[in-house]
C-alpha cells in the first residue's frame, strides 16, 4: 500500500527485494496509473409523492438510477409505524427510471379498502458496487377504484331525503366511491291536461358521498337541499333524477329509477290524486256495456277484442302511468296508492283476459269475469277509504262508473 498520493497524477513503480543476503537489482518501471478519488453512488431519484396501488394488491413505487457506468439493484421497503410490511428487490439500467412492486398483505389490502387511503413509510437503498445510498419517504397509498356497484336501489323518504344502497363488487384492495346527487325538476303531473308538463329548470336538491370498500354493502344518505326545499314549496312536487359517479372506471350495473318528490300535506295529495283518476264519462260502464253487446252478438267478438285492446287497454295503460308520476303521499296515505296500483293491474289483467276469450271462439268467459269481481272488490275498498280520507276537507269521490281503473 502506497500512501501519500496525489489524485489526477500519474505514477510509474520500481521494486526491489532485500533479505539477508542482501538487496537485489531495480525492476522495470511498471505501466503508468494514476489514482483517483473513491466511486460515491449516485441518489436514486426522487420519489413520487404517492405510489400507486394495482387492484391485484402490489404498491407501485417508482425508483430511479441517476446516469451512471453501471447499473443499481434498488432495494425498496415499506414500513408501517415501524414495521415492515412489504419489501422487493430490483435491478435498475444505469440512467433509468423503474416501477417496483411491493405485495400488499390481504389484511392490510382489506384496510386500505376500508380507510380509502393509508401512510407508509417507503425505504429505498440504491447499492452501485458495493457503495450504498439509503432515501427514506412518507407516501399515501390509495385504494384502486372497484370493479361495479351492484343491485342499486333509491328509497325515498317524505322529509324529502333519499337512501341509496348497493353493494360493491372487486378485489380485496379496491373500493367504491363515488357521489349520488338527486336532480329535481317541476315535471308534475298536469291533471287538466293529462299529461306531464316539464319546465326548464334542473335543481340539485340532494347530495351526499358514496363509498366502501369491495365486497361490502355500501350507502348514501342525501338530505333536501335549500334549493329543492324551496322548489317544493313552490311547485308542490318535483320529478327527481339521481345520478350516481365515480371515481376511476367503476360502473353501476343497473340504473336507479326517477321518482317524484311531494312536501305536500293530506288535503293537497288527495285532491290531486282525484284529479288524476277523475276522467270524464263512464269508463267503467263502457266497457260492461261492450261486453253485453259481444255476449248478445250485437258486437261481432273480433270487433269487441280490438277495441279492448286497442282503446281500452291503452287508456288504462296511460291512466296507470299517471297514478305512479303521484307526488309521494304522507304515510297515512301510503295504503291508497298501493290499492291504486293493485286496482290498475287487476283491471288489466282482466282486460287482457276478455281479449283472449273474444278471440278463442268460446261461448263462455272463464276467467275474464273472476278477474274482473276481484278488481272491483279492491275498487270499492279504494273508493271508502278515498271517501274516508277525503271527507273532512269536503272532497267528493265520484262513482264507480266515473273512476278509472
């Protein structure tokens, strides 16, 4: 070992053996080399300020080997208040940037699911022949987004919130999140004209935040909005459109349903429930007075069967349609519109039923008639209890003959 040297020049060595015989002759001067100062390893780059997660549960680090002759093995470990949870090793081209990827443990993929995002404390050495450099980072880990939200259903509650549920499908490590935000709008029903009028306006009445964790029931509660609070007292209901997002590429699988939103109290729901059901002449004896003319031979029966389906069955259709845009009812209410409901579907199947009669040929109704005795047995339960309802604001319930169904 020759101490003493200066780096940068260059030095030729002579050597000479001595023992107790003596000292021998000089060698010849040996090649020219010339010192230099020790190889420090270059940094690694810089860390990103969050590693990325893969729904197949490895934490994505990026490390880089600064320009060099040679390449780096870059050790990467993660730690969680002090304990290690991951590590991986990898070799890394001199100049180059790499992804290295650490497994997450199936406990702590469930956790980062659950919480949405978690600190890690990421440890990178970068050895370059021996010399190394060690680099020490907090980064936040955040879950991937999941795969679907499945079987979505919307609840919507009189103090004008809504509840939404669903059940969120992927990988251990993924999760759901998103927003629901309720659009309302004054689409109610028109009962003079029949029809649903529309307006152009499109409020947000509701929000709220939509997140869990994949194979976890999730749900959202959003509360009525100053603005769709003050739409409802202006217009008396609105239709309401909800509209589920999400972050990164999950999808809802089914669509939620629109629904109309009423602050209205008793007396103002049953008066418009009347209107809607209140349709001028007699529907009822139409179609009784039809069915005698076909069982007389007064009709032709092919002639009877279309018209039935044709017109009648249509305008049931139609009246049905707008029983269900009703404002939602106050809970006292609730078992009207149900036997509503039943009592349009009753009908129809009956319809349907003399149809297929009509058009068989057959001498006698065999089943349109029993359909028809248990749509008017739920008719008349309707109409005492719409009677019942709407006898302390004087609303008169017209007869039997002049409601649909």
């Amino acid at each position: 070992t020759i101490m003493g040297l200066t780096n940068g020049t260059a030095y030729a060595f002579t050597v000479r053996a001595t023992n107790a015989v003596g000292t021998g002759a000089v060698s010849s001067a040996s090649a020219a080399v010339t010192p230099s100062a020790p190889v420090t390893p270059p940094p690694p780059a810089a860390l990103e300020d969050s590693a990325t997660v893969d729904p197949n549960g490895s934490a994505v680090v990026q490390v880089g080997c600064a320009a060099s002759a040679r390449a780096c093995t870059a050790t990467v470990t993660m730690f969680i208040g002090g304990t290690q949870i991951a590590t991986s090793r990898e070799q890394i081209a001199a100049g180059k940037t790499q992804n290295v990827a650490l497994a997450l443990p199936l406990k702590l993929q469930r956790k980062l699911a659950a919480d949405g995002v978690l600190s890690v404390m990421v440890v990178t050495t970068i050895d370059i022949d021996g010399s190394q450099v060690r680099v020490q980072s907090t980064i936040q880990l955040t879950a991937p987004p999941a795969q679907a939200v499945r079987s979505a259903s919307l609840k919507a509650n009189a103090d004008g919130s809504a509840v939404v549920t669903g059940q969120c499908t992927g990988s251990a490590v993924t999760r759901c999140d998103g927003t629901i935000t309720l659009y309302g709008d004054p689409s109610v029903l028109d009962a003079r004209a029949a029809r649903i009028s529309r307006a152009n306006e499109r409020v947000v009445i509701g929000t709220a935040k939509f997140a869990g964790a994949a194979g976890t029931a999730v749900s959202a509660k959003t509360a009525l909005s100053a603005a769709g609070r003050k739409l409802l007292q202006r217009r008396g209901a609105v239709r309401v459109t909800p509209v589920m997002t999400f972050s990164g590429g999950t999808r809802l699988d089914n669509e939620l349903a629109g629904f109309t939103l009423s602050m209205m109290n008793t007396e103002q729901w049953l008066r418009r429930a009347m209107a809607t059901l209140y349709v001028g002449g007699q529907p009822r004896m139409d179609l009784n007075i039809l069915l005698d003319q076909a069982k007389r031979r007064v009709v032709p029966w092919n002639v009877a069967a279309n018209r039935i389906e044709n017109t009648i069955i249509p305008q049931r259709e139609r009246a049905r349609q707008r029983v269900a845009a009703l404002p939602t009812p106050p809970p006292a209410l609730r078992p009207i519109t149900t036997l509503l409901l039943r009592a349009f579907n009753q009908s129809l199947q009956a319809n349907h039923a003399y149809v297929k009669w009509l058009r068989s040929g057959r001498a006698e109704d065999t089943k349109g008639w029993r359909m028809s005795l248990r749509a008017s047995a739920t008719k008349a339960k309707l109409l005492r209890q719409l009677t019942a309802a709407g006898g302390p604001y004087g609303i008169r319930v017209p007869s039997a003959t002049n409601f649909w169904p």
